[in-house]
C-alpha cells in the first residue's frame, strides 16, 4: 500500500500487529487455532499530501480488484478516510489521517485463517 501511495513507512507509531480471535456468527470463538491480522503502518508526510496518496492508492486497489467501500475527502482539515475490501480475498483496507499531525495510517486485516496442520473445529 505504502507503494502504491507513494510513501514512506517507519513512523515511530508501528507496524503494528494485532492478532485476534475469529468469532461465528453466534458468537462462537473456536479453540482451534484460528485467527485474523490486523497489521497498521504509518506514514509521516504532510498532512496537505494525504488525499493525493489517498488517490493513487484508491487507483491501484482497483486495479487490483479491491472494492472501494468509502472514500471520503475533507480538503478543508485536509484528511482522507478510505475504506475497501476485496470481494474475493476476503480483506479489509483503511487508509487516514490519523494523530499525531502529518500521519497517515495504512492497515490491513485478513480474514480468518487456520494454522497448517491444524484440525478445523466444527459447530
């Protein structure tokens, strides 16, 4: 992502992971091993350049087949909040402007995976 946007991670901020449980769709969390990532970089560029980066990130999802789910634009701050998915993969997007001042957050999440070799738990 930070490619696509043109810029440079290593913000004091990150990266981050965030490995979490998966939970069913009654509330059910298996003890079987699987999980979801979280995994957020940051990016320290001015905060007047955040929809430009925004924009050519936008472009290359879609080139990539990622949805764009919300793109909203606030010249005015300036800041930019996207939101995407891939309708396939399964993944999320989020790229804004965040705090500190001048940072720009880029994060993925995946979907639920089970580790290799692991038995999946039936419910």
């Amino acid at each position: 992502m930070a490619h696509y946007a043109e810029v440079e991670i290593g913000h004091q901020f990150g990266p981050l992971e965030n490995f979490g449980d998966c939970v069913g769709k009654h509330d059910e969390v298996a003890d079987d091993g699987r999980y979801r990532l979280t995994y957020t970089v940051y990016a320290k560029l001015p905060r007047d350049q955040h929809i430009a980066a925004a924009r050519k990130l936008r472009t290359a999802l879609k080139e990539h087949g990622v949805e764009i789910t919300d793109f909203t634009e606030r010249p005015d701050k300036p800041e930019v909040i996207m939101y995407a998915r891939h309708p396939r993969e399964k993944f999320f997007v989020v790229a804004d402007t965040v705090k500190p001042p001048n940072t720009l957050r880029l994060e993925v999440s995946t979907p639920c995976f089970l580790p290799p070799g692991a038995k999946q738990q039936k419910f």
